[in-house]
C-alpha cells in the first residue's frame, strides 16, 4: 500500500484526511497494525518545544535619513551581528545584554519583537560617502520593519542526552542546574512526539518541507550545523516568517551562570507513503534511546554511564548505579502536543499541505571535532615538584622551607603523603601579625586540587573561581603528586 | 528520609557551642541525618535537614521547645503565567511540590513546598520568587 503526496494533498483539500499526532499514531498502530494504519492514515503530525541554542532572526529596518550603514548595533541593548549590507542585521538568542547579562538576551528580544513590543535600535557607523549617518538611537515594532526572518541554523535534534553530574559542586550548564553526586538529572526532547525520530531515516524531511515554526509556518532549508545522522543526532536548518509567528512558541529563557537561549515550537507533519512511514511514526518512548551523560567532567567526550529510553525518563526517576535519580525535562511535552495537535488542526481544516523536499537530508555526514593546532596542554605537561612539610612540622620549617625553596605555597601532607592541607607565605605574615605559632591553626585544610591529566585551562577557571594561586597535584589515591601554580600558567 | 526546614532565630546561636547544643540535641534522638543546606537570611539560620520519617515528629517537637521555627509551608510562588512547563525545577525539588499534572502542566502543590529554595534559581523564565 503506497500513496504520494498529491493524493494526501487531495484529501486534505477534500477535507477527509485522517491525520494522527505521533503519540496517537503509537497507540493505533498497537491496536491495528502496520499494514492497516499505512492504509488508514494519511498524515502523522510531531512536536517538539524546548531550548534551541543555534536560533536567530534577520531583520531589515529600511534606510534612515541621511542613510547609515551599520557598524555595531544593539536591540533593546543585546549586540547584534551587522556583516551584511548597511541596515541588514542577525540577532542570535544566546548574546547577552550588555547591560542586563544574563537576565535578558536575544532570545528575549525575539520573544518581545513577536510579541508586538517596541524594540529600541542603537547603532553607530563610521560613516562613507554614500552613508553619511553616524548614530541611529530610536525604536520600531515588528509591523514597521521591512522583513523579521527567523532562521536557526540547528534545530530539533533528533534526540539530546540527559544530563548527570558526578562532581561535588553544583552546576550550572545548558542543561540546567545540576546537583552534586547524580543529584538529580535534565533530559530534553519530546520522545515518541519528537519530529526527526518519526523519520529518522529522513524519507519526507529535506530542503523546502513545510512545517509548523513559532506558532506559524516554516520551512526546513538543510541539514542543521553539526547534523550527525549515522548516530542518530540530526539536526534542521529552518526559516520562517517571524511576523506571522506567535510569541507563545518563541520564548526566551535564562540559564543561570549559563547565558540565554530561545525555546522554539517546532512540528513536521509526515507523510505516511507506505508501510514502513506507519512503522516508523509509531515509535514509542520505549524504543527511543540516549545517553546518560556525565556533565561533572568537563572535556568534550564525557562518561557514559549508560543508555536510557525517553519512557523511563519521563517516569521522573531514574535508576543510576542503583541510586533512584530524580529526573525532569527541561523542554515542554505539553507544548509539544499542542503543537502536534495544531498542526494536525491545520491539516484537517485542510489550510496546510504537505510537499515533496526537493532535496532529501543527507544520511552520512560525520559530526567533526574542532581541530585545534595548539597542543591542549595537561597539569602533568606544566606541575612542578611539591614543596612539602608534614602536619606536624613547626611554622618555623615551614617559614624556613617557603625561603630556602623561594616558593609561595608549601603543601602540608601526613608521613604517607597524604594531602592535608595548603600553607601561603601570606598565611605565614599572617600568623606572625596575630601572634599564632602552631601550624595547624593556619592550614588551609579545604584544598581545591586538580590531577595530572586535567587540560590547564580547566585548572586556571579552578583558581580564577576560588580565587587561590595554586593547586595541589593528586593523584587517584589522593596522595601528592605535584603543584601547579599562577606562576606556570603565565 | 523526610526533609524538614528549620529557621534557627538571631539570638540563640551566639556562637559555635550554642550551635553544636542544637546539633547535639537532634543528634540525641539517636539517629543520622543530613544537613542539605546552610544559609543565614532576615530570619536567622536556615537549616535543611534531613531525617529519618519516623523520627519528624519527635524531632519537630524539640526543636519547637528550643525556640527553633520548624518551617511547614512553602515559601515560593510560582507565576503561572510566565511558567512554559518546562519542568527545569521538578528534579531540584526534594517533595514533589513542583511536579507536572496528567496534562503535563507544571503544578505547585504549595502545602508540600518545605521552603528549601533549590528550585529559585532553575527556572529558566524567573517564574519562580521567594516570599
């Protein structure tokens, strides 16, 4: 049993094409089978509604007189990328406001700009012969600009991670606040209503399909950056018109200690052509799968501990090493099927149609790693040898060793050369200023230490953070392996 | 274990031994526990603990007898109309008092918020405040 795309085009335009959302599809096909849902249903609609860091919006303002050509801009004080031609402009959702930071960024001015609120335009130039203006400082509404494109370079993936994290400090990532030993874990995705898991093979998805973007209409124009299909983690290069869109699908939102991002309602509607589209569009939450990935170490191949499907982490907990893990999403599964449900509203009003791409996504690109032409250099490449006294050791040796060795920092350890603690020279004047002469009184016993094959880069935001100018060298049973100090990271 | 928040009043801890008097006299209920959280605020000492379920009650009562405010209710509100249902604050809260209804609708059950706070700064809309 086969169809094309011109005879669902007809039912839809007839009014009598069945369409399901990908969580209806699951059931249906559970109940009825394959071959009679390839026959039945026309149309299975997804969705997906959550965080999209790699969003953004062109927006042309028409020319003011005199005329300027743009050099720096900002909207509503977020900078806005200006390289195209003079009043041409690229806002992204991840740049901060220079006065707001981390509270309100490009997202937000595109949540605001949909929204109908007026946007103030900053801008300056230095001035040609044909764009005389030097500064631009006045307000617009998204009615008085010529075009508001949005256009996000990644989008959907296909499926994401879910986060963990096995340190012993919180953090905060894109991926949310995440608690210290596998306190609590973050997943996104909208699973079995997640639109390229519905067509993972990308048979209906390429250039020119039309989908639901931001409450309006959209089309997907390629690959996403970094699209990585042969591991399942495809992305989408999508536009649309963002003064036909809907501020309740473009939302922008505020990571603490992270930076800020736009959630983007997104919804492809797919095309059941033959049986193996109604196979595939009735994926469950328990046939998706992804990694748990350990967020607490901080390179870019991080720990797997182990693969989850999206119907466990939808439970709200989650099994880890035998420790029940609170789980949540950070993107809506209520948005999703309402957006899901939306379009399959569109559909059978019969106001949206479906059509061929006419290109297909590719199958089997590779997600490269940056290539780096500096060496990443490790503590072990920069450590120095350890000047060490032991815990019960007069002040007076330690004052003795910090000048014999013209060191700043002496790492105070046990016979076993256990780590006990860190002694400054600071600490040393201190103690000599209060009168104090037992070294125990003066150790600093809460040591922030970094290990041999951490990259230096890591190590220097260690001391920046702590605000401390050195950091004892472990190893993994703790014992004192070496220092690094300010002083090599010059 | 159940978590409860106490507030310890400015004025009954004047130093360390006035603290470790407070400890100590949980600690005689002969039991292990958690403190998850530390902080001082407008009211005093904010202590999140951690205990074991069928010992809340007998702790509750001597802490209330030592001047000590054992919180009950919450002390966030959540504003709905900014909230997108994302559900970034459910795994941060330790009572399921922020938690999705069938509809997948973020839900605050106020009477089982314990006040701990860890959700404030996990909404990615600033939907959450304190009181």
């Amino acid at each position: 049993m086969t169809k094309t795309y011109k005879e669902i085009n007809e039912k839809i335009k007839n009014g009598n094409a069945v369409v399901l959302t990908a969580e209806e599809m699951v059931k249906y096909v559970e109940d009825n089978g394959v071959k009679v849902a390839a026959k039945e249903i026309d149309v299975v609609t997804t969705g997906t509604f959550g965080p999209m860091c790699s969003s953004g919006a062109f927006l042309n303002f028409g020319h003011s007189d005199p005329p300027i050509k743009f050099e720096h801009l900002w909207l509503n004080d977020v900078h806005a990328y200006h390289g195209n031609a003079a009043v041409d402009c690229y806002i992204g959702c991840t740049r901060m406001s220079d006065v707001r930071r981390f509270e309100y960024g490009g997202g937000h001015v595109i949540e605001d700009l949909v929204a109908g609120k007026s946007i103030r335009l900053r801008g300056n130039s230095y001035t040609t012969d044909c764009y005389p203006l030097a500064e631009v400082d006045t307000e617009f509404t998204i009615d008085e600009i010529n075009q508001a494109i949005l256009c996000n370079p990644r989008n959907a993936y296909q499926r994401y991670v879910c986060a963990v994290n096995s340190s012993d400090k919180t953090l905060y990532t894109y991926m949310g606040k995440l608690l210290p030993h596998y306190g609590n874990a973050h997943y996104t995705g909208a699973g079995c209503l997640n639109p390229l898991s519905n067509d993972p093979d990308y048979e209906t998805i390429g250039i020119g399909t039309r989908i639901f973007l931001g409450g309006g209409i959209g089309y997907i124009i390629g690959e996403g950056t970094q699209h990585n299909p042969t591991n399942q983690f495809g992305t989408l290069f999508v536009k649309g018109d963002l003064k036909k869109m809907s501020a309740e699908y473009l939302r922008g939102v505020s990571y603490e200690k992270y930076g800020t991002s736009l959630f983007v309602g997104l919804g492809i509607p797919i095309p059941i052509l033959n049986e193996g589209l109604a196979r595939k569009t009735a994926i469950s939450d328990e046939e998706l799968f992804t990694d748990i990935v350990d967020y607490g170490i901080p390179r870019r191949d991080r720990p797997i501990p182990r693969r989850i499907n999206y119907k466990e982490l939808r439970s709200e907990y989650i099994d880890l090493n035998g420790k029940k893990v609170k789980c949540s999403s950070l993107s809506s599964f209520y948005h999703a099927r309402k957006i899901a449900n939306t379009l399959k509203e569109w559909i059978q009003e019969g106001t949206f149609f479906l059509n061929p791409p006419a290109e297909n996504l590719p199958t089997d690109t590779i997600f490269k790693p940056m290539k780096q032409t500096l060496k990443l250099k490790f503590v072990k490449d920069l450590k120095k040898k350890a000047e060490i006294c032991y815990e019960d050791c007069d002040i007076k040796v330690v004052a003795k060793k910090i000048i014999s060795e013209n060191v700043n920092h002496i790492v105070i350890t046990d016979r076993e050369n256990n780590l006990k603690g860190i002694v400054t020279s600071f600490d040393i004047t201190k103690a000599i200023a209060n009168e104090k002469n037992d070294l125990d009184s003066i150790i600093t016993k809460r040591v922030v230490t970094t290990f041999n094959d951490e990259p230096i880069g890591n190590a220097a935001r260690k001391m920046r953070q702590n605000n401390i100018s050195a950091l004892p060298v472990i190893d993994e049973n703790k014992k004192v392996v070496g220092i690094i100090t300010s002083e090599e990271l010059m | 274990m159940t978590i409860i928040n106490i507030s310890i009043p400015f004025g009954l801890v004047k130093d360390i031994d006035d603290y470790s008097k407070i400890v100590n006299d949980i600690l005689k209920h002969d039991i292990t526990f958690n403190i998850l959280k530390f902080s001082t605020g407008s009211a005093g000492i904010n202590l999140l603990l951690d205990i074991p379920e069928e010992k809340v009650s007998s702790v509750t009562e001597s802490l209330i007898k030592g001047n000590i405010i054992v919180n009950k209710k919450g002390r966030v509100i959540v504003d709905i109309d900014a909230c997108i249902d994302c559900g970034s604050c459910i795994s941060l809260c330790p009572t399921d008092a922020l938690h999705l209804n069938n509809e997948q609708r973020l839900e605050f059950s106020y009477e089982r918020c314990i006040g701990c706070l860890l959700c404030l700064d996990s909404c990615p809309r600033y939907a959450i405040e304190e009181m």
